[in-house]
C-alpha cells in the first residue's frame, strides 16, 4: 500500500513522498490518543477517559497504562517512525518485535534516538545512558528537550519516561500494546482497515496528478511542505484516531505525517449535515479564532505571534489552528517555525455548503 512521487522540479534534494497505511500504525495512534491530554476535547471522536478506561479494561492493562499515564501518549509517535522503517504491518508484528528487543532499545526509540533535531543538541552517551536508566543523564536530556521542543507536554512526557526503569519500560509498553489490541482494536480492525484503506486509495490517485507539494497540502488539509536540510523523504499515513490533528513524527531522514483521513462518505441520513459544514461553523464560532483570521486577512503569522494577539498561552493557540486548518481555512507551512496564512478561496464556502445542506430540506 506504498505510493511514491519523486520532485524532479530541480531543487538540490530530491523529495520523496511515500503514502501508507497499515493496523499497526492505526494501533499506536490510538494508544497515542488515549494519553493526548488537554487536545483530547478536540478530536472528532473524544477517546475514553481513564477513569473509563480503568472501568472496562483488564487489570493488566489499566497497570500497565497507570504506569505510563497520561503523558506517555507524547512518545507512542517513535513507534510509528519504527513500524515504518522496519515493515511492521501487523499488530502482532511490532508486539513480537518489541517483545525481542532489550529493554534499553526500546527505550532508546521512546527517548529520541530517531529524532534527528535531537539527537543533534543531545550527545550519544546521554540519550545511552538515559535509555539504561541514568537518572542524571535522563535529567540531562529533558533539559535538552525542553529547548529543542519548547512544549511543557513534551518534556513531561520524556520525564516520565526516564522516571522507570528499562524493565519497567519494556513490560508496560508490551503489556498496553497487546492488551490494548486485544481487547479494544481488535473489534475495531475491519472496519478501521476498510475507511483508511479507501482514504489510501484516494492518495494514491492524486499522487499520479500531482505535484509532492500539493499532495501533501491536500491529504494534511493544510499543511505546505518547505524543504528541509535534513529531510529526503515525507511519509504520509492516514489515520481516524486523532482526526482532526496532523501528528508529526520523524524518523532519521524521514519526516512522518499522520494525517487525518478525509470524509470520505455522504451521511446515511440527508438530514445529518456533512461534517465539513459542521467544522466550518464550529470553527467560525469562537471569538479567538475570528480574531486570528482577522490578523491573518492582512498577513502571515507565527503561532507565537497569533497567540499574542488573542491573549492565548502557545498551546492554546495551536488548539485553536488545528480547528481553523481542519474546516480548510487556513494553511500553515511545514518548518521549524511554521506560517500561517488565510485561505481566502476558502470564505465562500461557508455560505456555499451551507446552502447546499439547506436546499436538501424537504
């Protein structure tokens, strides 16, 4: 299920984009999912709490997330970048893998070792000995985390992390993945595999009329791709589990971007509206996201610069992006400090489907 466009359009790097899917990344995005924190109240389907969780899982399971908590949703993206790189299609693929490895390779994936702007500021020895259970090295490199990810949720998530020991590590990561698949995905797969499998499809066809950049453009609903120095391919991979959120991952020379699947069918009912006019108007109906499309109607902004202008904290401010992106309108470029701009194409829309929804009233 791999679809590949190359950019021959005469720039130094040659992008390579591959479009992919398969259970076993749709595995980890729900685990990623249900340890997301405050971005949970955003997503098109709100998981389980874990008071809910703890209610109607087994009992190795719940200690198995109570170990790694909440925040331990941050590093279930490393697990991805390894599905990828290693082939790990099947659920039990990546838990027989991962039951193979020592538990300080495992560790050395959920800390950052593929993480190239990482492992750039952090020293080899560090992110060794952090792996084996170092707790000064481990404090060492969520310092360094901190700077090279300036999000509180990152740094507290690889400060969980470096509080177990590998063991520890190795037994609930296992644990929660084959629990998790056995008693929740497992019900779920045929019916996961047949949406994401036709959002594939759909890609795929694109990728043979369009440009790298416009792919993925279309399949993030937003995102536009700048060159980076260190990037030589984009790996898309559709998922339902954190929808409407782009979640960024990274392995080696490889950028991963879990976008959301698009809707791909009408509602069975004509009286349910699309869920493209529900996101427009949601998005249209809070006063700090009109005021960031008022700022963004006379010029590009950071998220910084945004968050300034409403009076937001940064994180609330991406909240609120992600919405504005997910109803298409707005766009925002894919960089160590990214851009957002207005999709002004996009305003008509409001009224149109609108009145298309409206015009199917009896």
């Amino acid at each position: 299920m791999c679809a590949k466009v190359m950019d021959r359009t005469g720039s130094k790097a040659r992008l390579e984009v591959d479009i992919e899917w398969a259970p076993a990344y749709e595995l980890v995005m729900q685990l990623a999912a249900t340890g997301s924190g405050d971005i949970k109240g955003t997503f098109d389907h709100v998981p389980p709490s874990f008071d809910e969780l703890r209610t109607n899982l087994s009992p190795r399971l719940v200690a198995a997330l109570e170990l790694l908590g909440p925040a331990g949703g941050k590093n279930w993206g490393a697990l991805v970048g390894l599905c990828w790189h290693l082939g790990l299609r099947e659920p039990g693929d990546l838990i027989g893998h991962l039951s193979s490895l020592s538990a300080v390779d495992i560790r050395l994936v959920l800390l950052g070792a593929h993480l190239p702007a990482l492992r750039a500021a952090t020293p080899p020895r560090t992110l060794v000995a952090a792996a084996e259970g170092d707790r000064a090295a481990g404090r060492e490199l969520i310092e360094k985390v901190a700077t090279v990810y300036p999000d509180d949720s990152d740094a507290e998530a690889f400060a969980l992390l470096v509080g177990l020991d590998p063991e520890q590590t190795k037994s609930a990561v296992v644990a929660w993945l084959r629990g998790w698949h056995r008693e929740v995905f497992a019900a779920q797969e045929a019916e996961v595999a047949r949406a994401l499998t036709r959002d594939l499809d759909a890609k795929r066809a694109l990728a043979r009329t369009t440009s790298p950049e416009h792919l993925i453009e279309i399949a993030t609903n937003g995102l536009q791709y700048t060159p980076q120095q260190w990037v030589r391919r984009v790996v898309l991979i559709p998922h339902l589990a954190m929808r409407p959120w782009n979640v960024m991952n990274a392995w080696d020379e490889a950028t991963i971007v879990c976008y959301p699947a698009a809707d791909h069918d009408l509602p069975a009912d004509p009286a349910e509206p699309p869920s493209r006019l529900v996101r427009l108007h949601k998005a249209l109906g809070d006063e700090k996201r009109l005021r960031m499309l008022r700022v963004l109607s006379s010029r590009t902004a950071t998220l910084q610069e945004l968050a300034d202008a409403t009076g937001l904290a940064k994180s609330s401010a991406h909240h609120h992006t992600v919405i504005l992106r997910s109803a298409g309108l707005i766009t925002v470029t894919l960089e160590d400090t990214s851009r957002y701009t207005l999709r002004r194409e996009a305003l008509p829309d409001v009224a149109r489907w609108l009145d298309a929804y409206l015009e199917t009233a009896p």
